[in-house]
C-alpha cells in the first residue's frame, strides 16, 4: 500500500470516530491544539528556518518567502485562529428538516460530517492549522497536502497539533499530512474515490485546473477572482470612485479585489478622469480599450488575454460600455463567478444586475473585498467557492457537512 | 466544434435566460410539454419501432425490451408527470438566508438554477422527459445523453416537448438531445468543464464507474443500492418478517430494495425460519453464511463478492452476527450508503445505529422502500444521491439548485 493510500485509510477511520464525537470534546482539543501551538512555537519557529534556508537556496521570491516564514507572532495567531473555531456553533446533529409521512413515519433531515476532506495548497503554513481546525470542528478528518516549500513547516506543524488533540482524547489520525512532495502523491490522492470525500485545492489557477482534470475525487473549486465593477450611467460618482479604488487597492493580492472597471458611455467622461486620477494615486497601472484610452492619457492597451486575467496585483483593465446589457454579457463571458459589483441610483439596473449576473457575490454599492467568510458574519472559512455545486461563496463549517435523513417507524412497509 | 461543445454551448446560452423566466412562463411551458405528448403520441408510438425492431435484431433481454417499449398509454403517464411537476413549488428564487452586517450591508442568500445539468442515461425513455421536465422547472437546461437502444425514441420525444416549450416561449435550446451514441460523445461531454455544471449519471454500476472516472465536470452518484436490514436482538420478530419480506420483495429491481439480510445471534434461531420460509413463498433465493446456513436448510453459501453485490433480483445475502457494532461495521464496509434499516425494540440500539450508520437514508423498525422523493413527499426525483456532496438521498427541484449571495450597500467600502 503507498503512502497516500495508507493515510487514507487512516483518515477513514479516525472520520468514523470523529463524526459522533460531542462538541465538548472537539472544543477541547482545539482549545489543547491552541495551547500545543502557543508552547510549541520556539521548536516550530526552528524547523521553519530549514524551509527558509532551502527557500533561499532556490531564490525564491520576496513575497513568497514572506508567506513561508513563522514567527511566534504568526503561531500565536494560528492558535488565536483556533480559538475562534472553538467557539464557533457545532454544525453537526443540526436538524435542517423535518416532518411526518402520510403513514406516520417521521422524517428527519440531520447535518452530518462529510466524511474525510482533502486539502491541496500552496505556500502558506497557515492553512495547515487553519484547516484542520475548521475540518476537526465540523467532525470531518483531513488529508493535508502542502507545497514541498513548506513540508518541514508543515511536519511539524502537524505533530503539534495532532500530538494534542491525541491527549484530548479526539483520534490523532483525524489529521494526516502526506509527506512526499512529488507529483505522483498528488494524483494519488486525488484518484482516492471512496476514501476521501471532497478535495479544496488552495492555490492558483494552475493548481485548481491540475486538480479538476485528474481528480475522480469530488472537487470544489476555490479563489479564483475576476472580479467586476460596472459603474452604472446613474452612479454617483464620488461613490463610485471611492467603492472602485477600495475593491482594487485595499488588498491588491486576494481574490475579491476588483480586476475589471466597467463604465456605462453616459458617465465615462465624468468618472474616468477621476477615478484614474485617484487609482494612479494609489499605484495602480491601468489598461483599457480604445474607448477609455481615449479618456484617459497614458492607458497601455489591454489586450483580449487581460479580460480574463486575475492580476493579483495594483493592475485594472478598464472598458467602456455602451448600456447594462453589454456589462452583464461582458461578466458573463469573462468572469470567475466570484464578486460583482454594480454603482447605481436606478431601481431597475439594480434590480437586473443582482437577477442576471451569476457569480457567488453581486454587490449593489457595495466593495467587492466584503465577500469573506468573517465580514460576512459566517466566521472563519476554508475558502471562497466559485462553483455551484455543494458551496457558493464563502465556505464556514457548515459547507463541510452533508446531510442523512433518519425515518422511525412502527413497522410500516410499502404497500 | 464538435457536436457535443456545440450542444453545450446552445444549452449554456439558453441557461441563462431560462434562469430569469418567471414560475408561470416554465408551468406554461410544462403543461404545454405534456399536451404535445398526448397530442404527438401516435408519432412517438411509430418511431419506437425502429427501437424494438433493431433491439429484437440485436437479441436484447425481455426486460429491456420492456423498458424500451412506449405505449400510448406510457407516454400519458410521462405527460401526467410533467404535470406534476407543473404543481410542484418552484424553488427559484427563495430566500435560503438573509441578515445585516455591522456596516449595514444587506446579504441576502437567494436560490438560483444550477445552470445546466448533463444527464447520461441508459435504456429507459421516460428518464428524457422526466429529466427535461424537472430540470426546466427548476430554471436548469439540460444535455441528455441516452443509450443507442433507444435513440430513435429520444429523439422524437426531445423533438415533440422542445417544440411546445419553444411555442410556449422558452427558449427551444434548453433541452438538448446529444445524437451521437458513440463512446467518444459522451467522454467529450463529460470534458465540458465550464459548460456543464453538473453530470447525473443513471444507470448500473458500471456506468457511474466510467463517468466518475472520466469526468471534468463535477458529478452527483445516484442509484446504487446495496441496502441492509438489521434484525436486533430485541425485535418483534413478526414486524422484522413482514419488513424484510416488504423491502426484498415488494419490487426487488430497484435501488431501495433490500440486499443483505444481518440477524444478531440471540435471535436468529426464532427469526430466520419463520423469515426464510416467508421469503421463499415469494420466491427469494436464499445466500448464507455458515451461522445462517446451521440454522436454515437448503441455503446457498454467500461468498465475499455477495456482501458488495446489488443483486436486483429475488436473491438476499444473510448473516448472523454477534452484536449491534459488527452490524454497523458490516454495513460500513459494504454498503453503497444508500439505505439502511434496523428492527428494534431497543432504544439505545436504534440510537446508536441512526447515529453511528453512514447511509443517505437510515431506518427504524421501517422498510428501505420508502427512500423515495414522492414517498418522502418531496416531489418527483432525478435520482437519489448515494454520496454526500451537494445533494443526499432523493434530489427534487430544490436539489438542482444552487445559491447566491446579493448584498446590497449604499457605498460602502473595507476598511
């Protein structure tokens, strides 16, 4: 039996374990993880330094090496995390549904774990903790896959945490970090059908693409943002400036930032000018089509491949419209389903926008950067779905559990 | 561009305006579906023939043919469906949740279609309209892949409801029939990754192996029943007669019915005579283990691949065993998760088996054969869902649905 496979099996049945265990308990040994991470933090700060040095020997970026690096202030953080997860309401033995049959029989639906989830993810250490915080909390046993970046990290992150959560009487084997880092245990893992039950790859495009083509495992994809401003001929302007510059700069680097301005012809004239002025003021190099080019001095061209780009960074491309049904057609085409926002004083484009445009989130006067678990009041999330099935938008424990329905008799049969 | 992408591409641009159309438009369309079925009848009669003439010539199974068969009077039953599904309440556009956030922002959680669902069938034509029917009322188009036995049938029934849903103003493209009923079709159409949003496979096991192998776009498994019934010690052995002889005979070819038989020792000696002898005045082939074996004569011996098998047919699989928790470990282990029941009288067995057992549907001192939307009182299904993302047990209208979030501001932005 490979590696994979065999903390698969593991994860299955510490996931049988899990399901029926009381909140009490999960609290408690998320309360114990916490505290594990808290003490344990001068070991894991150490073990982190050997991702650094080989993170340097292989000259990878400033950024990345940011998001790599573990301070006790970022542990403390991750135990902080953790405690938010504790306190948050057990979604599990919800009853979501219930009611009795012609015959007397009395059915109940019943919020039930989803089993043993998958995580494949990029960088960040973090998500480690994260994860199996909100997966232990909502009864399920997780399969952790990092980047080989962040494997020594990631070791010992787990041997913390699952060290305590062992003491605190949950199965420690409830959390399983696949330790080779070459592709193959990727793919194996995400051909265990039967053993894992959904698979959240956190990453880039490329990642989630790899995943969804080879998978046979239930995937659920998360943060991709090409995310959408259209700034109605009715906006006010001053709004629609301060809500444009909040959704690109607040936070260049996430998926709810804004990649995309749309302008309605009427107003481009008026808004344009102002609304460069303030973005470039803020850093941000601003693309367009002929037409907002032709507003606006110095706007490099933006090209067919920039409408479905997520730059990620202090880039908008920007495009006049003639009226709100080229804004709907044009997110349609090229959005990720993630956050949309229309700037209106019309009752009616307001009332088509949020009917038509199909994405997770769509705003009316409203930043795109609300589109998150916590601002949404929903607490900590294990991702944004940008895909229908199962989740929409922000993904809390209750978009980690499924349902069972349970039927009690007195001996009725079928007629 | 292939057939198929073209299909996919038809149906995604009619999704979208399906998805806006008002209740009363789809029920008048619906109804409209049902009156040309009745109207177009004598046609669709005609062009079956060409079915069961090349089904004769290729030798295929009595009950296939069967199956195949479309009488007048079959095709009323598929209109008398539609307009059932007419009545049934719409879910599109229902407020799943809705609150304020600290900042005034509005976020409502609203209902909306799915976008368009791919349907990959076998043998049965009324799968095409019951399919068509459920997935235009719930605002969804739908690509329909059906086996080439019935082709000929398909197609004119796609031909006779897509022309009345046209007339009646839907938009025709909607509900696609592929026509292709090679193999390549239907793997391309499992490839279509951003056209298709969800794949429903119905049919054997063998079917929904292939497509959850090969399959980019996400899919729901429905439909594979190898469901248990667990005699406890403290049943009333007269109710556990009449429920194992309800859930294997009463209609032994579809998924709710009963395959596996588990007794607890201290009550074997009384049950299984009087069940055995029950059963086999119905006609039941009887398999065994040697504790089952030892107390009833003339049993065949149950080898390890009969504990998987979905028999279908008279032919029920019995053991003994020692307890309550090796019945729950056998049905972990075996079971397709679809159905499960346990005869009691015990309160903390039937505590612990609704709790600890893992099924789409688990019972009390009831028969498996209710797992059913119209038993349930949920309407007509498409299917019932064996796993646990997105849908679990019988998927109606409501299940063919996804959600979004709408919030409305009045310029707000993060800080």
């Amino acid at each position: 039996m490979s590696e994979v496979e065999e903390l698969g099996k593991k994860a299955r049945a510490a996931a049988s374990k899990l399901a029926t265990m009381t909140t009490s308990a999960k609290d408690e040994a998320l309360l114990a993880m916490a505290d594990a991470l808290v003490s344990g933090a001068p070991l894991i700060v150490e073990r982190n330094k050997a991702d650094l040095e080989s993170g340097r020997e292989q000259g990878i970026s400033g950024a990345l090496m940011d998001r790599l690096t573990l301070t006790e202030a970022r542990i403390g953080e991750m135990a902080e995390g953790l405690r938010e997860v504790a306190a948050m309401r057990d979604p599990v033995g919800e009853i979501v549904d219930g009611w009795r049959m012609n015959n007397g029989l009395a059915v109940e639906k019943v919020r039930v774990p989803l089993g043993v989830v998958g995580i494949i993810y990029e960088a960040r250490p973090n998500v480690t903790v994260d994860a199996a915080g909100l997966c232990m909390k909502s009864g399920n046993a997780v399969v952790l896959r990092g980047s080989s970046n962040a494997i020594n990290s990631n070791t010992v992150l787990v041997e913390v945490i699952s060290e305590a959560a062992g003491k605190a009487r949950l199965p420690r084997d409830c959390m399983q970090l696949v330790r080779s880092t070459d592709r193959d245990a990727a793919r194996e893992m995400m051909r265990l059908h039967g053993l894992i039950d959904v698979l959240i790859p956190r990453g880039g495009a490329g990642l989630i693409r790899t995943v969804v083509e080879n998978s046979t495992v239930p995937v659920i994809e998360t943060g991709t943002g090409n995310c959408h401003i259209y700034v109605d001929s009715s906006a006010d302007v001053e709004m629609a400036v301060a809500i444009t510059v909040n959704a690109k700069t607040q936070r260049p680097g996430v998926c709810n930032a804004a990649e995309k301005l749309l302008v309605h012809g009427d107003i481009a004239g008026v808004f344009l000018p102002a609304a460069a002025k303030a973005l470039r003021e803020k850093g941000v190099t601003l693309k367009g089509d002929d037409a907002a080019r032709a507003i606006v001095e110095g706007m490099e061209e933006a090209v067919e491949e920039d409408w479905y780009t997520e730059f990620l960074d202090l880039i908008l491309a920007v495009k006049v419209v003639t009226d709100l049904d080229e804004a709907i057609a044009h997110i349609g085409k090229y959005s990720s389903g993630h956050s949309e926002a229309i700037i209106t004083r019309d009752y009616g484009s307001g009332k088509r926008f949020t009917d038509e445009v199909d994405s997770a989130a769509v705003y009316v006067n409203a930043s795109t950067r609300f589109t998150d678990g916590a601002q949404f009041g929903m607490g900590a999330e294990i991702g944004i779905s940008t895909q229908k099935l199962h989740a929409r938008g922000p993904m809390s424990l209750t978009e980690l559990t499924s349902a069972k329905f349970v039927i009690r008799g007195e001996g009725q049969v079928r007629k």
